[in-house]
C-alpha cells in the first residue's frame, strides 16, 4: 500500500512539473529562456543595429540585410538567406548560436549559374532566351511591348501585385543577373500591367446602336475598333500611345453611332450627361478623364411642329461624295417653328428626307436656350436665327456648306455663349497634324512642368523643344513648341492650354508682326483649318469675345485653289497623327540638313520687308488695325485671365528678326526705341512679365534661312539657349545649365538625341564665353 502511493505521489509530482513548464520553475506566469544570436558581418554588408539578438527559445528570427554596391550575398553559415526578399532566417532557436554573413563582389567571374525567366504579355520579349543558364553578372535586356494595358513597370520574383517590388518602369530595361535577383538558381522578371486602366476607350451606347460598316470602325495602325452591344471598344495602336500618350482622337461623327428619332450631341463622362462633355472629333486625355465615354442623345423636336419646302443642291465643283461623305443634293429646308421647347433640335429627317437647311426666319423670336443641329445640315441661311434673347448654347456641325456671320442676328449671336463645333468629318489640314500633335504631347504629360512657347513661324522654324528641356531638366520639364504661319490667330490657343494647365506650367506669347498673333478677336480661315484637329478650343471659351466665326467655316468649306477648299481635298485619317512629316523633329520643328549652314543670299534669298511696326498696324494683310486701340488687349487679357485662373503664369517674349529687318527709326534711336516698344506692351496686357529684352533677339542675318523670322540651326540654337537663360531669370532659376550638354558632336557639329534629332549646335558655342554664353551676333548699334 505504502509502495502503491509513493508511486502515485511520484506521477502526480511528475504531471505537476511537466505542466509547469520546461522552465522547471512551477510559475507559469515566469520569464522564458532566452538565447544569443550573434551575427558576424564581413566587408560589403551594412553593420546592423546591433550584432547580439536576444531570442526567446523556440521563437524564430528574421533579419532584413542591406549591401554596399557592387556586393551580393554571398556564404551564410548558420541561417537561411532568400534573395528575393534579402531576409536572413533562423527557426526555432534552441540555444545560443553565431551566424556568418560573406558578401561578394559581383562580377563575371562570380561562380553559379541562374536560369533566366521572363514572365510578361506576348510579345514582350527578352535578349535571352526563357530558361537559359547564365552566369552572374551577365547582362539582359527586357522589352515591353504588349499594348493592350497600360505598362506599369518590372519587379523580380514575383508580380507587385503579390508583393514583388517596381524595380524600372522603362518599357526597356537592362539589368545584370546577379543571386539578389534569382531566387533559388532562377531569376524571374515580371511585367506588369494595369488591370483597370486600358490604353483603350469604351464608347457606350448608351439607348443606341453602332454602325460597324462605318469608315471609323475600320481597323487602322493608330487603333483598333471592337463592338459589342453595349459599347464600343477602341484600343490606341503601341506606335500611336508611344510616340504620343494617352490622348485619344475621338470619332468624328460619320453615323457609327446612331439612334432613330435623336441626334448625337456630345460624348460624355457621365451617362446623364453630367460629366464632362466633349465633341465628335475632341482630343480625349485618358489619365485625366479615365477611359469611358457615353454617348449623349438630344430627343429631335417633333417634326409636325416645323414648317418646311423642298430643296437641292449640286456637288461643289471639283469635289466627289468620296470627298465630301455628307453632302445631300435633294433635302428639306426648314422654313418654320411653332413650337416652344427650350431646347430645339433639328429632326434629321422630315418625311424620309434628310433635313439639310435651315431657311430665312425659320427660328425667329423663339424661347429656345440650347439649339442642336445634326450632321447632315449643310446651309444656315441669312438671319435663320432672330431674336432668340434667351439663346446660350448651340451644338454646330463643321461641315456646314453655305452660312455667313448674318445666319444668326446680331441679338441672337449676342447672347451666345457656348458654341460647341463637332466634327463631321475627319480633319483636311495637314498643316493641322503638326499643331494637333503638339497640343496631345501638352495634354498627355500633365505630370511635368510645361513649358509652352506660342509664335508664328518663328515657332516652328526658331526652337529646339528638345534642347530647351534638356537644358531644364527634360524628366521634370516638357517643351511644347506651338508655331506655325505669321497669320495664324496665334493666341486661340491660349484658352486650350489654360483649360489643361496646372499651376507649374508656363505659357510664352513671341509674336511677330501680326495683330494676329496678339489678341485680333476675328478668326482667319487659316486658324480654323489648323485648329480642325483640335476642336476643344470650342469648349474652352467665352464666343462672345471672337468675331468671324461662321463666315470662317464657309470660307474653308467652300474654299478655292488658293484656299485648298475643305471638300476638294481628300481626308487625313486621325490615325496620322502618329507619323512624324518629313523634315521634323519629333517636336515637330524642322530638322533638315538644308539649314546646317550659315544664311547664303545666293542659294536661299529673303524676299520682301518685314517691320516691327507692324505689330502696330499690320499693313501686309490690310487690316489696318491699331493694337493700341482696337479689341485685341481685351481679347488677349481674357485668355490671360483663363490662364492665370489655372494658377500657371504666361509671359510675352520676343520672336527672332533679321537686323536686316529692323524699321530705320529703330537704328536710329537705339535702345530707347525698344524700351517704349515693352513698355507699350506691359501698358496694354497683363502677362506676367517680359522674358529679356527685344534687342537681344536681334541677330545677324547668317543665322536666318529663307527669311526675316525662319532661323537656321544655328540661329535655332542660340535662340534657344536666350530663351532658356531668360526664363531661368523671370523663375529665379540660379543653377543655370551651361550650353553645352554633352554627347559628341556629329560631323555637322550637332549634338543629336537618341532618335537622330538635332538638339543644337555645339561648336557655335564653343566661341563663347567660359561662362556658357553663346558667342553674340554683332550689335547693331555699334
């Protein structure tokens, strides 16, 4: 008996120990044992905290390592190191314990070979090929070239969605294999992509159907067009989106959408209309405003509320319905209205005819605020609009044919306030692509400072866009180079720009000898046919402040052979906006081997007498307009109040001119002849300041190429450099850039950039100062 209890005695001790704990203490609630961990670092590793870790048994220990450059993990002795995630790991630490960690330096005589994966989108692509053996150190290029989404970058190991870090977010990305980037004896790189943001736009229907035999949903290399019975589904081509962005051409409206009983008015970001509107034809951010559009319908008026006779057109001469897709030669004329709708939209068919004018006095004294005319209108006859005082927003089709600045009295014209143009068409104007390409590469980059020069021709023949960024800094900086004619109505594109602007952008106004180029409220027809690729602009402003408008468009419209009339030339496709014409530089300036050389009177003469006083009175195109005391600084203070409304800035600076060019009263007064010249200018605008001082953009002839304002590349480069040196002033900009910015010279002396254009010369400067001064053209005072 007494054997038979000390045993149990026995057991109950033994079973109260053991639930004591291992410890031996018999206190539960008593401290662990705890372990050292002493980790030893060789050279190439950053120190750690603290070389000692205090462990509680049983516990495990991870240790995140860090390396000098040009090292990688090398031996580890008494741990388990992942190269993915560099983590150094102990398990279940049982006592006290050393760990040794050996960096190496990375090079190609480093042991070990590493398979090489690339897991991306057909067809990204890779300089070796998937699974090879290779030896650290080995170099390997990847390329992203699927353009179904947007590209957002590379990461090792695995994607960033499951935890892999963005290593590059290069389309091209060149990397060395090393052990950091393997994991195991493979090294997996990822391309990822956006699983929400498409390089493509949805166009909902939105109650309507698509036409899939219509010219926009033929497959081109800028997009490609899918339908279904919701939307419509248009994907930018990878040469489009590389060369220019995420800014798509929206579908001029030639019936791929439509609706029986309803006309398209707008697409919008909302599919109540809500949103932000834009027109058939419209430049479309897709960053800025996602990727969905819906299409906005406006209920036609009741057809027996109009009164109507039938009509008939012939074909314009010269022109073929190829041509000219929308032209109706038998239609309807609306003669009258006896409704009282706030919005009135013309039916596009009355008794199975297409309804094509709208006659004298058909829309008379009229209650209506918003007015929409469909497609197929082709003449606005004199004072069809009258005495509609209520009248603010009217959606127009640019095709109109026969229409004059009388088609709409001056009571109803006057209350006018928005003015929406749609594009029925696709743009004529090859002139247009130069201008429509440099306004996508402003809207497409919104996360840089912009930096947007506005001229005439100086423009477009006086800047290196790519020299002025690389002098900014081009990954914080875009150089937009807006320039053209000498008669282009320059500052309409002031408002486009404020209504895209940030507070960071800045906005240069160089005129040259044109009331046009600073604030003429009347457009020309020559700014309508550049600015049919851009027809935003409509959205962005005030009409009440421009003048000409519908007699612009019949005058394009109907054209001559000086005028190229729009219906006798054939149509440039949207998708053209990607193709760079010949003799541009990716900015589209000019960039020919014809201007490498200094101004030779004999081979390239100038013709003709440009002066400065003409930005007082423009004789050459008989206006004869005073600036000083016309409607231009009320035109052009408006568009600065747009810009400064945005928070950006908009400064005046000077265009280039030959001294050849310069008015005898100028030489013979000097300095103080210019310094009433900026003084009227700060007088009559409100820019933000005048970027240097008109003389210093006064240069000698051999710097000009076949004209007063076309400067060589010569005299393009020096130009620029000015530009930049005044602009850093006008900033406080202090860490100048010097002229020159490295690379070599080619054998004409440019320096070039990746693509083979020529940023400036370089040996045209090496004649200045050490001070990075370009050497100065001869005073021409002295």
């Amino acid at each position: 008996m007494k054997k038979r209890f000390a045993l149990t005695l026995l057991l109950i001790t033994m079973l109260l120990l053991i639930a004591c704990g291992s410890n031996g203490s018999g206190d539960p609630n008593s401290e662990p044992k705890t372990y050292k961990v002493t980790v030893i670092t060789s050279k190439g590793i950053q120190p750690l905290e603290t070389n000692v870790i205090h462990v509680n048994e049983g516990e495990s220990l991870s240790l995140a390592v860090s390396f000098d450059d040009g090292y990688i993990m090398g031996k580890v002795d008494g741990a388990d190191y992942d190269a993915a995630t560099r983590l150094v790991t102990v398990n279940q630490v049982k006592r006290d314990m050393r760990i040794r960690l050996n960096a190496v330096r990375v090079d190609y005589a480093t042991t070990g070979q590493f398979k090489f994966y690339i897991d991306g989108k057909s067809p990204d692509n890779a300089s070796r090929a998937n699974g090879a053996l290779l030896y650290a150190g080995t170099s390997v290029t990847v390329q992203s070239l699927y353009n179904e989404a947007s590209f957002i970058g590379w990461s090792f190991g695995s994607t960033i969605q499951n935890g892999g870090k963005l290593i590059s977010s290069e389309r091209e990305f060149t990397f060395a294999i090393t052990p950091n980037t393997a994991v195991g004896d493979e090294c997996r790189i990822f391309a990822n992509y956006s699983q929400t943001q498409e390089n493509a736009v949805y166009y909902y229907l939105n109650g309507g159907s698509v036409n899939k035999t219509s010219t926009n949903m033929k497959n081109t290399t800028y997009y490609r067009a899918e339908a279904t019975d919701n939307y419509v589904k248009v994907t930018l081509g990878i040469n489009y989106f590389d060369a220019i962005g995420p800014v798509a051409c929206l579908f001029w409206d030639d019936g791929t959408f439509y609706r029986e009983g309803y006309v398209l008015k707008e697409f919008n970001t909302k599919p109540d209309g809500s949103g932000v509107g834009y027109g058939s034809g419209y430049k479309f951010p897709i960053l800025i405003e996602g990727s969905e559009l819906y299409c906005i319908w406006a209920k036609e008026t009741d057809p027996s509320a109009f009164t109507y006779e039938d009509v008939r057109f012939e074909l314009p001469t010269g022109s073929s319905l190829d041509k000219a897709p929308h032209w109706i030669t038998h239609g309807i004329r609306i003669t009258g209205y006896t409704g009282n709708d706030s919005e009135v939209v013309i039916p596009e068919k009355i008794n199975g005819k297409y309804v094509v004018s709208i006659g004298t006095g058909a829309l008379n004294s009229l209650q209506m605020d918003t007015l929409v005319l469909g497609r197929r209108i082709l003449e606005i006859q004199k004072n069809a609009i009258m005495n509609c005082t209520r009248l603010e927003t009217v959606y127009y089709p640019d095709s109109v044919y026969y229409v004059s600045n009388d088609s709409f009295d001056a009571v109803s014209w006057g209350h006018l306030k928005n003015f929406y143009v749609n594009a029925t068409m696709a743009p004529r104007s090859l002139d247009g692509w130069d201008f429509a390409t440099k306004f996508t590469r402003f809207i497409a980059n919104p996360d840089r400072k912009r930096v947007a020069l506005l001229a005439g021709s100086s423009g477009l023949y006086g800047l290196s866009a790519g020299y002025l960024e690389a002098l900014l800094g081009d990954e914080e900086w875009c150089a937009v180079n807006f320039g053209m004619q000498r008669s282009f109505d320059t500052h309409l594109i002031i408002p486009l720009l404020a209504y895209y602007a940030n507070e960071d952008d800045i906005l240069i106004l160089a005129p040259e000898n044109s009331v046009r180029n600073v604030g003429y409220p009347n457009v020309y027809w020559k700014s309508l046919a550049l600015l049919e690729s851009m027809l935003n602009f409509f959205r962005t402003v005030d009409i009440s402040y421009y003048g000409n408008i519908l007699s612009t468009f019949a005058e394009i419209n109907q054209g001559s052979s000086a005028l190229q009339g729009r219906y006798t030339r054939a149509p440039q496709r949207y998708e053209r906006i990607q193709d760079v014409p010949k003799n541009r530089s990716q900015w589209c300036e000019y960039d020919n081997t014809n201007r490498y050389s200094y101004h030779n009177a004999t081979t390239h003469p100038i013709t003709g007498t440009v002066r400065l006083d003409h930005l007082y009175r423009d004789f050459e195109r008989k206006i004869n307009v005073d600036i000083r005391t016309s409607e231009c600084p009320k035109t052009l203070n408006y568009e600065i109040g747009l810009v400064h409304a945005k928070g950006a800035k908009i400064y005046f600076g000077f265009a280039p001119i030959s001294e050849t060019a310069i008015l005898k009263e100028a030489r013979q007064e000097g300095p103080a002849w210019f310094d009433r010249f900026e003084q009227m200018i700060g007088d009559l605008f409100d820019f933000d300041g005048i970027l240097g001082e008109a003389e210093n953009y006064i240069y000698d002839i051999k710097y000009f190429y076949d004209s007063e304002f076309h400067l060589n590349n010569y005299g393009k480069s020096y130009r620029t450099y000015q530009l930049y040196r005044d602009l850093c002033a006008a900033l406080g900009i202090t860490n100048i850039n010097g002229y020159y910015l490295g690379g070599t010279p080619d054998a004409n002396g440019y320096i070039r950039d990746s693509k083979g254009n020529s940023l400036y010369h370089a040996t045209l400067f090496e004649k200045g100062s050490k001070d990075g001064t370009p050497v100065t053209p001869p005073d021409i005072f002295d």
